[in-house]
C-alpha cells in the first residue's frame, strides 16, 4: 500500500502535543454534562470508535434532509428536520466526549486529534448543507454559496492559524454556541415549518432567513479578521515562519485553488449546475475543501510543509474543462462523477494515514490495546 508520511514525518508526528485555547462561553456549562456522559461509556470502547459513531450519525439524519430537498428548497417532513437537529446533538455529545475517553482508557494518540478534526471537517460540509435546507436557501443561491463555502474556509482558516502559531484558539462564540444555534433551527423547522424563516423579527424591518444571513456575514468578516491578525503576527517557526518552517502564507493557495474552481464551474455551468442540483454541488466542492483542511491538519502535526497540489483537484479540472469545452460530456453525469470521485479519494487517503500511523505507533483505530502490549509506544 502507499505511503502518504514519510518515517520523519511520522517521528514528528508521534511526538505532537495537542494544544487549544478556549474562551466559548458555553463550553464551561456543557463540560459539567460532558464529564457526566463520559462515565457513562464502557471502558472498552475506543475513542476513534465514539468519533465515528458520531460522524456516522449526523451524516445519515443529515442524508435524511438532502434526499427530501435535493435543491435545498421545499419542505421536508417535520420530523426529518427535528431528527437532524437531534443528530447534530448527538454528534456534538460525542465529539465532546472521545478525548475524553482517550484520558480516561490512558489510549491517547495523535491519531485521535487527527480523527477529531478530520470528522470535524466533514461535518462542517454536512451541518452548514443541511441548515441551507432548512431555511431554504435554494432560493437565493448566492447566499446559499456564501454560507456553505464559508464555514468550511473558517474551519480551514482556524488550523491555518495553528498550523502558523502552534494552537488553535477558540472564540468566545465558536464550534459549540454555532452548533447549539443550528440545532435549534432545525427543531424550530420541523415543529413551525420553513415559513417561520419569512416571518419578520420583532423591532426590525427584516425576515429571519435576512437576519441569520447579516449575523453569517458579520461573523465570518469578524472571525478571518481575527485569524488573519493573528496569522500577520507571525509564527512560531525560524524568522516568525509556521511550525514547519515554511511562509505563513502557504496554506492559502489550496483552499483558494478549491473556491476558484467552484465559483468557476458554477459561474459558466451551461446548464446552471449549481441552480439545479445545490446539494450535490456543495457535497462534492465541499469534501474537496474537507481532504485539503485533512492535509492541513497532518502538515500541522507532524511539522511538514502543505501540498498545493492534491488529488481531488483534478476532478474539479476535469469538470472545467468540460465546462469550457462545450459540455460535450452531461454536466450532471460528470457532478456525480465527481462527488464520488471526491469521496473516494478522501476514504482512500484517510484510510491509508490512518493505517500508517496505526503501524507506526502500534496502535489499533476502533480498539484499544491492553496497556501491557502498547507499553513503550507513544500514546
């Protein structure tokens, strides 16, 4: 099987120390329930295992969604949207709880911080394509680009920041309060129906579905201001360079790369791709965003410099080119070429790093190793 880590890579990797700065103002209350949960799981049941059960859970009540409003617009069952904001709930819970686990079972690794955020990321795509649904976004379609596009550039963004300090850092209004929001939206959804979103706020000339969309867009100019400021101070590296020696301003080219082409095709899509079929659009650019953010968050961890270039990108060529060529090939074939195309490169690569630094580190993915036979391994 390839090799994605070289073995100095994989040193450095095996030594990273996970490092956050948090100042959510929810995160101190839900950290008493957390802990609450965390006794309530068996000892035997690794940490990755709570991760993915997690990931698996919000995807399928979120699949839920995409199947009823495949233009991200209509109305879906009430109870399709009250069991997705219960599927974020849960997925938020587990989230919450693997590295806690990890302490707990003394299974700590650096393949769980990279299974945390690698399920993060996609569930980034799956969380902000499914609020879309749910305020119907489909019918204002460069809002619905805006939105999607932009929480997985924060996401990327916010690992750019550590890739370039040595710590993420957490606003005061971050991952936990955005989740809580969505969760409510999506249980408002299905007990009041998506016209409550046309409904005007009280004090104000503006509808719900316009005021969730100022907030998105003041949030996301506050939250790149704040990164990029940071980011500007310089970091941590030789001369103010990245943890890996390189110019802070590398990551910037892969994501740009993924948005370019995006934009791109749903800018000149002969027959208005991204208008007809919004969430499989958002799935396939989406899991791009995702695979690079993955990319990121390795290179931040083992302290190596970040591809541009990445396998996932030539599906997105392809599809420009057709684009630009014609259309000879049916451009909604080709989109569903793409999103598995997409998905199968991500599964592959993921499945293949995991396997590496599972040999590595003597460690197993969904179980944990009896302390006397991982005894001397990093953990």
């Amino acid at each position: 099987m390839m090799s994605i880590m070289n073995e100095a890579q994989l040193r450095r990797l095996a030594q990273h120390k996970y490092s956050a700065q948090s100042t959510e103002i929810l995160d101190p209350i839900f950290q008493v329930y957390w802990r609450w949960l965390v006794q309530q799981v068996p000892l035997w049941l690794a940490p990755n295992t709570i991760t993915f059960l997690g990931l698996f859970i919000n995807a399928a009540t979120s699949l839920i969604l995409f199947v009823y409003c495949p233009q991200a617009k209509g109305s879906a069952p009430g109870w399709a949207f009250i069991l997705c904001g219960v599927g974020l709930f849960v997925y938020q819970s587990l989230d919450a709880i693997d590295g806690k686990q990890a302490r707990r079972t003394n299974s700590n690794s650096p393949l769980g911080e990279l299974v945390d955020h690698g399920c993060d990321a996609v569930s980034m795509v799956l969380v902000t394509l499914a609020f879309s649904v749910a305020i119907e976004l489909g019918n204002e379609p460069i809002w619905m680009f805006f939105v999607c596009f932009s929480a997985s550039v924060l996401f990327y963004c916010s690992h750019w920041q550590a890739y370039v300090s040595g710590t993420i850092k957490f606003g005061w209004i971050d991952v936990t309060e955005l989740q809580l929001f969505a969760m409510a939206a999506f249980i408002a959804t299905g007990i009041f129906g998506t016209e409550m979103w046309m409904m005007k706020v009280p004090f104000f000339n503006i509808t719900f579905k316009q005021g969730t969309m100022i907030i998105a867009v003041l949030g996301t100019l506050y939250t790149l201001c704040s990164i990029f400021s940071q980011i500007y101070q310089g970091g941590m590296g030789k001369n103010g360079s990245t943890i890996a020696g390189t110019s802070v301003v590398s990551p910037l080219f892969p994501i740009t790369i993924v948005l370019y082409m995006a934009y791109t095709t749903a800018k000149t899509s002969r027959s208005s791709l991204f208008l007809r079929y919004p969430c499989l659009f958002v799935m396939a650019y989406g899991l791009m965003c995702a695979k690079v953010t993955i990319k990121l968050v390795v290179a931040c961890m083992s302290k190596s410099p970040l591809e541009v270039k990445d396998a996932t990108m030539l599906g997105g060529v392809i599809m420009l080119l057709n684009t630009h060529y014609g259309s000879h090939i049916d451009e909604y074939l080709m989109l569903c070429l793409l999103l598995l195309y997409v998905v199968f490169d991500l599964c592959r690569y993921c499945v293949i790093l995991c396997n590496q630094i599972c040999d590595f580190l003597n460690i197993r993915v969904f179980s944990i190793k009896p302390v006397e036979r991982a005894e001397g391994k990093s953990q």
